[in-house]
C-alpha cells in the first residue's frame, strides 16, 4: 500500500531488566512501586521505543545516537524528555507525529489503571493535536521467555509521522 510521500512510518522496540530500586516508570508514569529495571537513564520502556519509532520515520537515526547510553549525562535522565527531543528534531526535519501507538509486553505489571496517563503523557511530548491519535495497550507472553519468567518488560511502538508541507 502507497502512503505517499507526506507520510511516513517507524517502528521501536525497547527492553529492560527488572534489577533497580522502585519505581516503574511507563510514558513517564508511575506503574510499580516496588520494582526498578537496570538502565543508563529511568528505564522507561515506553519511552524508549517511541523515541526510536519517530527517530526512524524521520530518518534520524535511533535513541543510541541521540542518548549514548555510555555518556554520564544521560545517567537517570527522565525519558520523556527524550520523548519530546525526538519529537522537536522530527519537526525540525520536517515532519510532525500524527499518532502512535504502544504495546507494553509485561506478565505481571497492570497497564489498565495508568492508561489514560500514559495516553496523555505521550501525546503531550509529542505534541500530538487529538489525543485520540495516542493508544497505549498491554500483552503478557503467557510465561515464555524473559518476560513469562518476569526478568523484566519490554515496549514495541508505532509511530506516523506526516509532512508539515
């Protein structure tokens, strides 16, 4: 299917171990109390994988290249922050997010009571115009893998970006 030349789509997937102090952080909300995961900045996942969805639709590179996970400022960044960045330097290039979506792959951590932050979270940083363009939702992997054993949470995202001309 052509989507023409105003639009464009990317994809980002991100994962962390469960190892840190507490909190969980998802689209920059509080989702666990009482679990961490291991990373440079808060680890959100959500997060990250929306940063590398619109980085790559933009052409732009990925997260790595904007947030080197071995440069000591970056060190518990606030990953929405990033979210904006990515979002700031996609417009900047030329385009603007017309929507996104996210899938939380996680066995035990309950998105439902923290969706609607989430949604606006996310569409806030990425200066989406209708929320409605924002979906956060949830899957387990029925105990297989990583995250069945619950070592940790990952986050796969969408994101359409269109042309501002």
């Amino acid at each position: 299917m052509y989507l023409g030349s105003d639009v464009r789509v990317g994809w980002g997937y991100d994962a962390h171990r469960f190892a840190a102090e507490p909190p969980l952080r998802l689209a920059g909300v509080v989702v666990d109390e009482t679990r961490g995961v291991h990373a440079t900045s808060d680890g959100d996942v959500v997060a990250h994988a929306v940063v590398d969805a619109v980085l790559g639709a933009a052409g732009l590179g990925d997260i790595g290249e904007h947030f080197p996970s071995d440069d000591p400022a970056w060190e518990g960044a606030d990953s929405m922050q990033m979210v904006r960045h990515a979002a700031m330097a996609a417009h900047e290039a030329g385009w603007y997010v017309a929507g996104c979506d996210v899938t939380v792959v996680a066995e035990s951590v309950r998105i439902a009571p923290h969706r609607k932050a989430m949604i606006v979270n996310l569409a806030d940083r990425l200066g989406v115009i209708e929320i409605e363009s924002v979906s956060v939702k949830a899957t387990s992997t029925d105990g297989l893998g990583f995250v069945g054993r619950e070592e940790g949470i990952a986050a796969v995202a969408v994101a359409v970006l269109r042309s501002l001309d």
